[in-house]
C-alpha cells in the first residue's frame, strides 16, 4: 500500500536536539538536510552534481540494511522497505532530493544525513505511511543503523570513484584509439623532428602520433593501479574504526553484500582504525589523474604548435574547423578544442593541490575535509572524461596531413646533416651544417660542392627509409660504404 502524495503547499514539521524546523511535506529530505543546506550555502552545487555518489550512497545503505537484517537487527519488513527505496535511487530516481551543498563542514556527515532522510521517507510510503512518521521507519535508528558518516562517506565516496575512473579509462582508451589511427594513417609521412624548438633529425607523422597513443594506453593502465587502491573500504569502523555499536560479524557481512551490489571487488581494511583517517588512496588517484591531463595538455600544446598557421606557422597538420574563431578577423579559424583540453588540465592540477592540501590538513583520527578531496575528484575525473571523448571526435579524428610541406621542410632541414655524418665524419658535418645555415642552401647542395659526396651517394643516404629506420622493409639494411676522405 502506498500513501497519498501531500499537497504541494502542506508543510510538516520535524525536529532536532536544536529545535523544530518547518519543512514542505512534498520534500524527501528532512530536518538535518535542512539544517545543512541554510549552514552551507557555498558552492550552489548540491551533491546531485554527482549522481555517481547518489548511486554510491544508495550501495552503500542497502548493503547495510542486508547485513542488519541478516544479523537479525532490523526486522524484514523494515529492511525490504529501505532497500527498495535504495534500488529507486540506484536507478536515477529522487537524486533532485540530494540538496545539500558539496562544500560542507561535518566531514560529510550532511550527505549521509540526505541520504537517511530520502531514504527513510521513501521507505514510509513503500509501506503506506507519510514523510516524516519516523517512529516507523527513522532515519537514524533503521536506515543509518550499525553505521557512521565516517565509514559511509568514504566508503561511498570509493565505491563512486571506481564508477568514475572506469569511464575515465574508456575515454583515454578512446582517444588513444584516435590517435593510433592517425599514426598508421601518416605512418609514411616524412618530416622534422624537432628538439628544444630546433630542427632535430627525420621521422614520421605517424611516429608523432604513435607517441600519443602509446602515452594514453600506458595512463590508462596506471589509472588502473591506482582505482585497486581505492578498492579497501572502512565500512563497519563506525566512528573511528573500533566498530562501536556495530554487530562483530557486520563488517565482512557488508563488504560482502557491498560487493554484490556493485559488482566491484571491495574489501574490508585490515586496520579500520587507519583506514578511517587515511586518505591517501584519494592523493595517489589524484595524483594519476593529474599526470595523466598533464601529459594530455602536453599533447594538446603539439597539436596547436604544428597547425599554426596557415601561412606564418609550421603548417604541417590541419586541425577540422569547428567553429569561426574571431568576431573581428574574419576566417580566422582557432584550435579551440585543444584550448579547452589544455583548460581542463590546468583545473585539474589545481584540484590535485587542493586535495593534497585537504589530505595534509587531517587530523588525529578522522579527516574532516574529505567533502572537498571528493568533490575535486569528481570534477577531475569528470572533466578529464569529457576532454578525452571531445579531444578524440571533435579534433583528432579530423586531423589532415601536409604531406608535401612536411616533405619541402625535411629536404631542406639542416638536421639531415646527422644522416651524412657516419659517412664523412661528424667535424665535416658540423662545417657542412654551418655553412647551409649561414647561406641558405641545401645541405646536400653544400656536401656535393665540397666534394664530400656524388649525388647518388647523397640520393642514398637521403632516401626516407634511411633517414628514418623504421620505414625500412623488413630484412632491408641501410645505406653503407666505408668513411670516405675529404677530397681536395
């Protein structure tokens, strides 16, 4: 039996050790919640921003339920209630009730008190009661039952990490996918690899590009590593991981039930006591996320230096149009989706220092600033997602060759010298590299006018698969001959 909604203008009142509070009888959500939304009117975020840490919540408390009632301490009717109410918001349902700010003092406790209160309401009329008759179901006494917000919260916070960091995984795959594509699409593409900005000796397009990909996969498996860690739970520690007012078979019931519901591979800390107060799976899962939009960024700042131009940059890639990039300069076309990734790595260093800071700042057995740790987290995480999957399909996927201009700069590149360098000695070179440098001219053009080398020699030694290895055929040897000697 279900009851009858209330009318959207009812109004019910609940209390707490500070007093009552008048609350819209439609709302979910009780006193505590209230209390934490007019404490905290920070960010203007509520915890909603992160559904992935709604659906956490809703794990967590049902694994909970499952095990109290196991052990005998909720009666079934009570715990079938809560459960399904938690399978409601393990399916997106009531997550607009979730209101309190993601800034707030309590260590999370304000969370975990929205996540009582919805619960428990829901509960209610799953049983054919009104919002708010707690002597039935109480948020507290039976929804919160064997439990503490400082086992809950970071335990619901791993659980939601894990659900994030996949997704992350998935997108950086994605993107390196993208690029592996375009390196075997420019596999043939002969350019100038470049040093300190300066010309450096031949590769390929396609080399350039396999970097990226290899550089994402290998992130990719580090963020892998780093999500294992994450996987050690604090849940059934309560307060400060003594497991006060918790059944002694409760932990290991819940991890098991945990594990179930989420299908992820959580287990119960060895110390509850240290896994309460320590954070550092939060800093060394930052940490990763960092590298990785680090090296991203690092991508992007590539991409935006070989397609400047068109006229007056390096020119040697093309990046797909998306939108018109100036209001005054008309055809002006910017690398805007690199801009944005390059944004989104700043934001995401900037978050690691702040949890890194948040983490420092913990004290004797709990670390009350975890509401912070986490939201960073999702926000990296979140972010870095969305860059990888926009980087891969709105620029990459896109992106062309200037295969004759990247062949024109790697003929007249001074770095070829390097190439001639086993055959006429590196002081010979050097002299050579000097005097095109100064005048102009080709290097082979130099070499064949000091009698260093025969045109065919040069046309040998210049032949892509020898300035570039890699391109050889396989059984394929380079261009050899003994040193020759400077000719008069």
């Amino acid at each position: 039996m279900k009851a009858t909604p209330p009318p959207a203008t009812a109004r019910r009142t609940e209390h707490d050790l500070l007093g009552t509070v008048d609350i819209d009888a439609t709302a979910y959500y009780g006193v505590h919640t209230r209390r934490a939304v007019e404490n905290f009117p920070i960010t203007g975020i509520p915890i909603s921003s992160h559904p992935d840490l709604i659906v956490a919540l809703a794990c967590v408390k049902q694994a909970a339920t499952l095990a109290n009632a196991q052990l005998g301490l909720l009666d079934q009717e009570k715990a079938d209630a809560i459960v399904l109410a938690c399978e409601e918001i393990r399916r997106g349902e009531l997550h607009t009730e979730f209101v309190v700010d993601v800034l707030q003092g309590g260590a999370g406790t304000s969370t975990n008190m929205n996540a009582n209160e919805v619960i428990a309401n829901r509960a209610l009329e799953l049983l054919g009661h009104r919002r708010g008759d707690y002597e039935v179901v109480h948020p507290l006494e039976h929804v919160n039952l064997s439990q503490s917000t400082n086992d809950v919260y970071p335990t619901a916070v791993k659980v939601a990490l894990r659900f994030t960091v996949h997704r992350l995984r998935t997108g950086m795959l994605h993107l390196a996918d993208a690029f592996a594509t375009k390196a075997e699409e420019f596999a043939h593409v002969l350019k100038v690899g470049r040093t300190q900005l300066q010309d450096a000796v031949p590769m390929t397009l396609g080399q350039e590009f396999g970097t990226y990909a290899v550089m994402l996969g290998e992130d990719a498996e580090r963020l892998l590593e780093a999500s294992a860690l994450i996987a050690e739970i604090n849940l059934g520690g309560t307060a400060i991981g003594t497991g006060l007012n918790a059944d002694p078979a409760y932990a290991e019931l819940a991890c098991g039930h945990l594990a179930r519901i989420t299908g992820l591979p959580v287990t119960t800390a060895a110390d509850l006591v240290e896994a309460t107060q320590d954070v550092g799976a939060f800093v060394q899962l930052s940490g990763v996320v960092k590298r990785s939009a680090v090296k991203l960024s690092k991508v992007c700042n590539d991409l935006r230096l070989l397609s400047s131009g068109p006229r007056t940059g390096l020119a040697e890639i093309n990046l797909p149009p998306v939108q018109a990039g100036s209001s005054i300069m008309p055809g002006k076309v910017n690398p805007v989706v690199p801009e944005v990734v390059n944004q989104v790595a700043f934001e995401v260093v900037g978050n690691d220092v702040t949890i890194s800071l948040a983490a420092e700042g913990g004290q004797l057995q709990l670390n009350a600033f975890e509401p912070i740790i986490a939201h960073s987290l999702f926000e990296s995480i979140a972010h870095l997602t969305n860059a990888c999957w926009t980087l891969a399909d709105r620029c990459v996927s896109g992106i062309t060759a200037n295969t004759e201009h990247l062949r024109h700069l790697a003929e007249h590149s001074v770095g070829i010298v390097t190439a001639l360098s086993p055959r006429i000695g590196y002081s010979a070179a050097a002299e050579i590299a000097a005097e095109a440098v100064q005048t102009g001219r080709r290097v082979s053009d130099v070499a064949i006018e000091r009698g260093l080398l025969n045109r065919a020699e040069l046309e040998e030694l210049l032949l892509p698969e020898n300035l570039v290895p890699s391109l050889r055929t396989p059984g394929s040897r380079p261009a050899t001959a003994p040193p020759v000697t400077r000719r008069s």
